[in-house]
C-alpha cells in the first residue's frame, strides 16, 4: 500500500513539475478573417491548433535552452535574429491583426513550442530545412500555408490551402472547401495524401513523376473503388467542376480519397 501511495505521488509530482516548467505568451488579438499569422524557423514539430477564442496562445514546455552559464549571471541573451521579447526564445512584431513570430534559438538549440490561435486567422509558417520539423495544423477555417523540409499533417481545414514539403508527407483532411482560392499541394519525396468531402465540386490536376495515383472518386471511367489511375498526370473534373485543386509530387504516390 505504501509503495502504491509513493508511486501515485511520485506521478502527481512529475505533473506538477512538468506544469510548472511550462510557459506561455499571450498576445490579444480579433477573432477575424483579416488576421494573420506568420511563424519562422521554428525548431522540432511544431502542433498549430485554431480554436474561438481571441488570444495567441504559445507555449513552451522545455526550459534547458534557457539555462545560461554561470558568468552569464545578470547578462542577457544575444540572438543574431533579433531581441527575445517574448521570455521564450522568441520575437514578436504586432501590426494591428497582423502577427510575425520568428524563432531566434541557434540550430543547435531545441525547444517544444505549441501554438493555440483564433480559427478565422489565416497562418503561414515557414522553416528551414536545418531547424523545423514536422508541421502539424488542425481546425482552421481560412488560408493556411506551409513550407518545410519536413512532413505536414492538417485536419479539419476549409482551404484553401498551399502545402510544399522537400522531404516529408503531406496528408490533408478538409471538413468542407472554400471555393473561392485554389488548392495547391506540392512534394518532391513522400506521400501525398488528401480527404475531400465526396460532394466537392472541383476542376482537379494531379501529377507524380515515379510514383502513382489512387482515388475512389468518380474519375470518367466510372470505377467505384479505390484504384490506380495510372499514367504520370491526370486533369479533370469532379462533380461537375468547381475549385481548382492541384496535387504534385515528383517520387511519391498520391491518394485522393472521398470523405
């Protein structure tokens, strides 16, 4: 019973001290479709989450960057890409609804950043290919933009949407599609793979150089199932055509899947 006791406060003073070493910045934003975020050079994976609220929420939950040498006792950090305004490694520039974070830790330095933003934002992240990792976005409602070396995950997006990625896989999970900008989604090595709502209307380009295609949608040849497509590129409409979705990839397969 005892060590039972130990083990269950060991766990709870493990949380606390995990919450604790957590940190957040708050910045005050409007919940609108003129918002915008950009974020630059993150390092590590990097989950980006939209929700209702009217605050950009970030978080970091590793501390062991900002831990300085002893003769650095009363000195302040010096980054090359600018003044850590932030406590978190971090320099934030504000233009009314307009937000730019930019990463300012050397690539030898991690950190764990999480990012809570409000859903009518549009966001732009883009990294380079020593530093990030892989991109993670869930529950936006307008444009969303990535560009990595990495792999990029987004769910329950509307679009549009414009995805690259050197090495890495891009999968995509819309809820429904704006129709009123294009689909872009691009990879040079991984898998591409994309869930529309089966009723979407879309004019659809999708091309691979040494990979193949597959879709259960109604291409002309009235296949049902989830098929190879074959050949290196195809153009065509889908529900009688509507927004202009394109999918390239130069190594690696592409799925189209219905919803």
């Amino acid at each position: 019973m005892k060590k039972l006791k130990y083990l269950f406060a060991s766990i709870a003073f493990l949380f606390c001290v995990q919450v604790a070493s957590a940190q957040e910045y708050k910045i005050a934003v409007e919940n609108t479709k003129d918002g915008k975020l950009t974020l630059n050079d993150f390092p590590g994976s990097l989950p980006i989450e939209g929700y209702s609220g009217k605050e950009i929420i970030i978080t970091n939950t590793t501390n062991d960057w900002k831990t300085p040498p002893d003769r650095a006792k009363g000195l302040k950090p010096i980054y090359a890409g600018g003044i850590d305004n932030t406590g978190l490694g971090l320099f934030v520039e504000k233009d009314g609804n307009k937000i730019t974070i930019r990463c300012l830790l050397p690539i030898t330095k991690s950190a764990n950043y999480k990012i809570k933003l409000p859903d009518n934002f549009s966001l732009k992240v883009k990294s380079e290919c020593g530093k990030g990792s892989d991109v993670t976005v869930d529950d936006m409602k307008n444009e969303v933009e990535v560009s990595t070396c990495h792999s990029i995950k987004v769910r329950h997006v509307t679009g549009p949407l414009v995805l690259s990625t050197i090495s890495g896989n891009i999968d995509v999970l819309f809820n429904e599609v704006n129709k009123d900008k294009p689909i872009s989604i691009a990879a040079i090595s991984g898998e591409i793979d994309v869930t529309l709502p089966s009723k979407t209307p879309i004019n659809l380009e999708m091309e691979t150089v040494s990979g193949n295609m597959y879709s259960d949608f109604e291409f002309p040849s009235n296949e049902k199932q989830m098929r190879k497509i074959g050949g290196s590129s195809v153009e065509t409409q889908l529900n009688g055509g509507g927004v202009n979705l394109k999918i390239n990839n130069v190594s690696g397969n592409i799925y189209l899947r219905k919803g």
